[in-house]
C-alpha cells in the first residue's frame, strides 16, 4: 500500500514541477505541445500492453473488458461535458486562455484526468508485483503540459504562487491516495472486476487523447506532434517488451 501511494505521488508530481517551470521560465508553445504529443504516444501504448491487454489476460474469458473500456469512455464524455459547462472546457490549452474559469473546475478536471490513471498504478502494482513502467511515464509525462498550462492561467487570475503549489500538492496527495485504494480496495477482486477496472482507465483515457490532448499537441506542435507521439509510443512500447 506506501510503495503504491509514494509511485503514485511521484506520477502526479510534476503538477507541482509545471508549477515550478513556471516560476522560473514558462517554456513556448510549440515545446509544450511536442512534450504533449511524446505523453500521449506514451499514454496509448500504456492503453494497448497495460491496460486493454492486461484486461483481457486476467479476464480469463470471464468478460468485463469490452464494458469496462466504454463505461470508461461515458463516464469521462459525461464528466468532460459537465466541467465544459462550469467553464473550464479549456484546462489542456496551453496557450493559457482559460485564465477565466473557476479554481473547482481546475480542481474536478484535473482530478477527473489523475484518479483513473493512479487507480491503474496502484492496480498495475498489485496484479504483476511491479510498477507499470510505461503507465508511470504516461502519467508523468501527461500532466506536466497541464499543470504549465493551467498555472499560467491561475497566476494571470490573481492566484500567488504559494497558492497554486497548494492547489497542486493537494491534488497529488488525491491522486497518490487513489493509487493505495486501487491497490487495497481490488485485493482479491474477481477476475470480472479486475477486468473491467483496467478496461475502465484505458477506455476513460483514450476519450481523453481524442479529445483534448491529442489536438492540443497538434495546435501547437504542428507536424512535429506525428513524429513526438510516435516516439512516444516506441519508447513506451519498447520499455514494455524489456521489461516483459
């Protein structure tokens, strides 16, 4: 349970790192979007060996992928949608024009992007006895141009940096607890269960590459953003077949 929270913390500590970026020396855009476009060439090849194939493999035919991967899809439609109406449709936009939306929207987006992602590390841990390499890449990598983006956005709106820090590490200790309940909550869970649990991040993360992620590396990468997510995918897809 500590070693699936501390993997989890670490995962979703560089929200605080884009923070820190920031203060220094917030990077341009186009780098931004190519570090999107390498995490998200990283997040599909977590989805294909990770999460869908993982799911299938403990299944064991007993069923539970093919509706967990569309629960996981409707869930984050219906979450995105809703965050879309409360203002803060925009919180992958690098550029930093969402500078207008509530602070709890920032909070429930990037929540509804991290709790998912560290259930599965925490889940990962439990099933194989290790830490899913290729999984804790794609989280830490997909996160980074967010947590730039969206503190750009608070400081434009009058936040203090010690404020923003705050918002981060509060969501990082979210994030890291996720991972330890995923790990805890799922032990000894039927094979059903444990299916539809992977099948569920991998298709709630998917939706989120179509919809955010992937076009806003594209925005801003141009077609720098094709060759970044494949190299992404290579790397990703190359630490798997080591480690396997």
């Amino acid at each position: 349970m500590t070693s699936a929270f501390l993997w989890g913390l670490f995962a979703t500590s560089s929200l605080i790192l884009g923070a820190l970026v920031v203060r220094v020396r917030a990077p341009g855009e186009k780098v931004l979007g190519t570090i999107m476009a390498f995490g998200a060439g990283v997040l599909i090849s977590a989805v294909s060996f990770e999460l869908v194939e993982e799911a299938v493999e403990v299944s064991d035919g007993a069923g539970g992928t093919a509706l967990g991967f569309f629960a996981g899809a409707a869930v984050f439609t219906l979450g995105d949608l809703a965050i879309s109406a409360w203002g803060y449709h925009n919180r992958k936009n690098i550029s930093g024009e969402a500078h207008e939306a509530p602070s709890y929207a920032i909070v429930l987006g990037t929540l509804l992007d991290g709790i998912p992602e560290s259930a599965v590390l925490g889940l990962t841990l439990l099933q194989t006895g290790n830490i899913g390499v290729a999984m804790l890449v794609a989280v830490f990598m997909s996160n980074l141009p967010e947590s730039i983006a969206a503190t750009s956005s608070l400081l434009a709106s009058g936040w203090t940096h010690g404020r923003v820090l705050m918002l981060w590490t509060t969501i990082c200790l979210f994030c890291a607890a996720s991972s330890a309940l995923g790990f805890v909550l799922l032990d000894g869970a039927s094979p059903q269960t444990l299916a539809f649990m992977f099948a569920f991040a991998g298709g709630a993360i998917l939706s989120m590459l179509a919809t955010s992620m992937m076009p806003e590396a594209y925005e801003h990468a141009r077609r720098w953003a094709g060759m970044a997510t494949v190299f992404g995918f290579g790397v990703a897809f190359f630490v798997n077949w080591t480690a396997g």
